[in-house]
C-alpha cells in the first residue's frame, strides 16, 4: 500500500480540463499527465490561427516546461494504448519509443477530448491535430507530424498559403462551401469573408436557422452580419447522402446556385463531434451519440462504467471505501449526459454542451472525489469539514455550459448566456465590438492560466472554485477539496 502524499495519479490529456486536474492535485499526489503533443492550443480560438497564422502563437505553448517546472507534475509525451482496470496499470507508447511502457496508478482521470470530423474515420479535421498514430497515415495531411508543435504551424501554414492562392485568383474566381452553421460553421465563414473576401462563400444547414438550439436572438445577428457581408446563405438545406440517388444530389447543388459540373472548389464540413477513445474497451463506452457513439459511459460521480451501469474499476470488496471509482471521465471524452434506464427520453444529467467550462467544473469535481476517497481509505476521515459524510460529490448540469461566444470575425461577435438542453433557451446578452474584445479577453487570459500564468489563475481561478454556491445546480458550500 501507498504511503500518503506518494499515491498515484495518472492524467491522460493536457488540455483544459487535464491541467485544471493537475493544478487541483499537484500539493496531494504524485500527478504525472500524458498528452500524446507537445503542446496545448486553446481550441476555440484555432480558426483565427487559419486565417492568420501569427495568431497561433497567442494560442500555444509547450507543455513539458509548465507542467514539471511550474505545476510540479510529471509530463510523459506519449499515447495511451490501454488501460487493465484489475492491477491498475496503463499501456502507453512514448513517442520516440518503438515499445509500449506499462505505468501502474492509483486514480487515473481521462481527459482525452474529442474530435471534431464526425464522418471520417479518425474523426480528422482542421480544428484539432492529428495524433494518434494510427490515424496518422490515414489522413489527409500524413506528411505533417502534428504531435510536434511545428508540425502543427506548418499545417496552419499550408492551408493559409491554400486560401490566399484561392483569395488572389480575383473577386468571386473560387467558391467555398461551408457545410454546417453551427456556431464553428458561423465562425469560420465569417473568418475567410474578412480575411479573404475575393472567395466566394456559401453555407448551409438542415435546420431553418444558425447557430442550432441557441436561441433567436442570436441566431438573427448572426444572419443579419453574414448576409451584410455578401455570405449566400441557405437553410432547411440539408445535402444528400453520397449513396443517393444522382438526381437528388443535382437538385441540391442547383439549389445552393452550386449546379454541375463545377460545384464548389473546396468544401469545409463544420457539423458535429466524434469520440476518439480507442484505449478504452467496449464494454466502458456508448453504443449511440454524436459521431456514432464510443463516448466513455459515467455515473453522477464522473467515475467510468460499464454499459449496465456499474462502476469498471473501483477499490476491491473487503477494503475500506468498498465500491468507490478509482477511474474517471472528464470533459468532452465522456458522454456528456446521463440518461434515465427507465426511459431514453427522460434524462438523470441533460447532455452536456462538449465546451471548455463544463469539462474544468467535471475537473473540479473529480479532483474533489479523488481526495475525497483517499481521504476516506488512507486517513480514516468519515466526515469533511462541513460535518457531512465523506463521499463522491455528484456531477450536474453546469449553469456555465450555457455560455456561448460566436466570433464573426475579428471586429464582431455576439455572446449567449443562461441557454439549457432546451431548444432556443438563453439570451443575446452582448455583440457587437464590445463582444469581439470580450472573447479576446477570454482567449488571453485563459491560454494564460492554462499556461501556469498568475494573472489567468487570479482572473478566473474562482470561476469554479467558488466558495458558494447560490444557483447552478451545485452543493451550497462549494467542491474545494481544501475544505474536507
């Protein structure tokens, strides 16, 4: 058995939700966090970086020097291949390593992410880099290694240098679609228009409006800017599948004023997520979902389950703290919601927006039950500071998940707060400039905080560690593991 302050805590993803696990953890355990890169890069802001490469560089940074030397935790560039929930051990393939290492743990948190490119294999797309490193040959792009953090600027480059060819041809020579009018379809439209406004652009969607479920409000600004700006726009627009008939797709494309035989000279698929856990087995993972399903299945705990429900690897009958997970899934790699096994309509957790505040509030809570339970086994603590039982905290429906920043490039924006699972649900709280130096200011301070910066942790550090909480759906006296 472990001694206390030498238990081990294994991290898979260094993105957002996968440092706020390791800045929560750091004084507690010894916390060693894998990321298949190098490097992190803020997610939301990555379609600037397409359209204005410089603006990576405000977006990333190395990981290895702010996890070991800042944070204190251990950093292992390499991918996780699987994980044996009976002794406790993860396989992972360290890159520059031809053999796999087995790692044993004590509490292991996932946070591996998504994908964002629902219809290929890999889940490929520009808004995340490729790599896994079977998915890697498979790609559209496997002369670039983007586990490097140059690999990654050479691919922002490349197709930079694709856009300013199709932008010099002259006013209307290259037409663009954009399938998709979600909020990521909203953003990089509006991003080629302003940077590249020789390209002739069209997006659509299958739903009579942009921007899906958020309410209309919103939803109008949007089409009102794009339509200003000279974007053809067409909605109720769904396309065809490719085993359709031919006919159907002609009718399509003569629709979007697109007709054969030219059709478009390059096309941008902007819909959906796709799961990427491959390390995990099958029975811990949906046979539904976005992108076909294979999102880790949790309980209200966060800890991972099987498909009937009960938990996949947890403390053995017979010890102290009997039952308990020892595994969970954070952030965008679980299913995002639970639903009821009474009823599949009927939900226990809502599905949750796959965004960065509600994968660092699941951070938050399963850092809280992984010090929760130590605690429990290894200091015989029944009780926390509040007189309560100690046990798991359970996840709920974050009122922050609700909030929605939609750029219209890099003078406008408008911004959606108090939305829910219900369609057209929240308000257009604030657009226009004021909006676009708002998420700006998001943007910055964030990287900065990811990155260990004081000014980011002073800034937002109470965002979800807040001492009480009055609405949202949280306990009143807050999840901070420092009041146990």
């Amino acid at each position: 058995m472990p001694l206390a302050g030498q238990r081990r805590v294994l991290v898979v993803g260094g993105a957002f939700a996968g440092l706020c696990v390791g800045r929560d953890m750091r004084n507690h355990f010894l916390v060693t966090i894998v990321d298949a890169k190098e490097f992190f890069e803020y997610t939301p802001g990555i379609l600037r970086a397409y359209v204005k490469p410089k603006h990576f560089d405000a977006l990333s940074f190395t990981l290895q020097p702010v996890i070991e030397s800042s944070m204190g935790c251990k950093y292992l560039w390499g991918e996780v291949k699987s994980i044996d929930p009976k002794d406790k051990l993860c396989k992972i393939k360290p890159m520059f390593s031809k053999e796999e290492e087995t790692i044993d743990f004590d509490y292991l948190l996932i946070c591996a992410g998504c994908n964002f490119g629902p219809f290929h294999k890999w889940g490929e797309s520009l808004w995340f880099p490729t790599i896994h490193e079977a998915a890697r040959p498979e790609g559209s792009w496997p002369h670039l290694d983007e586990r490097f953090i140059e690999g990654r600027r050479r691919h922002l480059l490349e197709e930079y240098g694709e856009l300013q060819d199709r932008h010099l041809k002259g006013k209307g020579a290259q037409k663009v679609l954009v399938t998709g009018a979600g909020f990521i379809g909203v953003e990089w439209i509006t991003e080629l228009q302003h940077f590249f406004s020789n390209i002739d652009l069209s997006i659509i969607d299958f739903l009579p409006k942009p921007l899906g479920p958020l309410p209309a409000s919103a939803a109008n600004y949007c089409e009102r800017y794009m339509g200003k700006h000279g974007i053809h726009q067409y909605y109720s627009c769904p396309k065809p599948f490719p085993n359709d008939p031919p006919e159907k797709h002609e009718a399509f494309w003569t629709k979007i004023l697109l007709p054969s035989p030219r059709r478009c000279d390059k096309e941008y698929v902007c819909i959906g997520v796709k799961a990427s856990n491959y390390f995990m087995p099958e029975e811990t993972l949906s046979k539904t979902g976005p992108g076909g399903g294979k999102w880790i299945l949790m309980d209200r705990t966060l800890a991972v389950t099987v498909q009937d429900g009960t938990r996949w690897c947890t403390i053995p009958a017979g010890q102290v703290g009997e039952g308990w997970g020892l595994v969970y899934a954070v952030g965008d790699c679980n299913q995002g919601g639970i639903p009821s096994p009474a009823d599949p309509d009927l939900w226990i957790i809502p599905p949750i927006p796959k965004i960065s505040y509600p994968g660092e509030e699941e951070a938050l809570i399963a850092s809280t039950n992984v010090m929760k339970i130590d605690e429990f086994c290894y200091k015989q603590r029944t009780h926390d500071f509040w007189g309560k039982p100690m046990a798991p905290a359970e996840m709920h429906w974050p009122w922050g998940a609700g909030m929605f920043a939609t750029s219209l490039g890099p003078d406008d924006a408008c911004f959606v707060a108090g939305a829910n699972w219900e369609k057209n649900s929240g308000k257009c709280v604030v657009w226009g400039q004021l909006c676009a130096v708002q998420k700006e200011f998001i943007e910055a301070s964030k990287t900065n905080e990811c990155r260990y910066g004081c000014i980011g942790q002073c800034i937002w550090h109470f965002v979800h560690h807040t001492p009480l909480h009055l609405w949202g759906g949280g306990p009143l006296m807050g999840y901070s593991p420092s009041w146990l």
